[in-house]
C-alpha cells in the first residue's frame, strides 16, 4: 500500500521539474564580439556567433533571401546589419570598420572587420545591439584587447560600453 503514494509523489515530482529541465536544456542567444587593438592603432573586430542562433535570425535580418548562410545576399545583408548594430569609437572619433573574412564552421560563424585608430585615445566607446532586435533576451560580450590586458563587457540593449585604454 506504501508504493502506490510513493510512485504517484515520484510521478508529481517528475511533471513537476519538466519544465525546468527543458529551460535548463536551451542556451540563451549570445554573441562574442572580440576587439584588439594592436601595435600602430591597428584595430579588429571579430564577431563570433553560434550557427544555430545566427541562420535562423537571417529570416529577420535578410527578409527577400533565404535564411542560409549559403545564400549571398542573406550574408551581404548580414554584413550590413552588423555595420548598423555594432559601432566603434577611439576618443570620441568614430572608427571605419572593413570587412575582412567570413568563416563559416559547422556550430560557429565568425565575420572579422578592421580598422585604424589615430592617435593615442584614452578610451574606446563601443555600441553592440547585435542580435537584439531579433532575440529579446541577447546578450553581447565584447572582449577587448590591448597591449596585454584583456577586459570583457557585456551588453544586453543599446548602451555604449567604455573600455579604457593603457
């Protein structure tokens, strides 16, 4: 008599903790955008995605192209989002970003961008909403590198994050 109340409190526990389970399970959207600013004012940018979260967004971004990263013109106008949604500043001088390379991996993407700061600035002013309009809860990091250190900023809207320079 003892296992029936038993299994049906085990039963209520396992109902209970599913929908738990599956929100532990997803990942949430995230970017990684990492910054280096080199020897001379030399700056770039790479913008790091996960494919599983970035193709899917393609439907928002590319609406008139296929939602592939295999379609050019879904990652021509994926290029101009991000020059949209992610912007650089040295010392209040805005900085022209490149496009570099696309990589393209099975699980992640990666777009790299470069630049050229002039002078010696104190700080860099950077502004990701990469992904924001499409996935409410994103959450952008930016990694920053200069001469050795290595400081790392998160971004969940339309804030300019401030990395100050050695």
């Amino acid at each position: 008599m003892m296992r029936r109340p038993a299994s049906r409190l085990l039963a209520a526990a396992v109902l209970a903790l599913a929908p738990v389970h599956e929100a532990v399970a997803h990942r949430g959207h995230d970017a990684m955008s990492v910054v280096t600013l080199g020897a001379g004012g030399t700056l770039t940018v790479s913008h790091r995605f996960e494919a599983h979260d970035l193709e899917p967004a393609l439907a928002s971004i590319a609406p008139d192209a296929q939602a592939s990263l295999d379609d050019p013109e879904a990652v021509a106008a994926l290029k101009a989002y991000l020059a949209r949604r992610f912007a650089i500043e040295a010392g209040g001088s805005p900085v022209p970003l490149s496009f570099r390379n696309l990589e393209i991996g099975a699980q992640q993407v990666r777009l790299d961008y470069s630049g050229q700061v002039k002078g010696k600035p104190k700080v860099l002013s950077i502004r990701s909403s990469i992904l924001r309009d499409v996935y409410p809860h994103q959450v952008n990091q930016v990694m920053v590198r200069v001469a050795g250190t290595v400081r790392t900023l998160r971004s969940t809207g339309d804030e300019v994050l401030s990395a100050p320079l050695p």
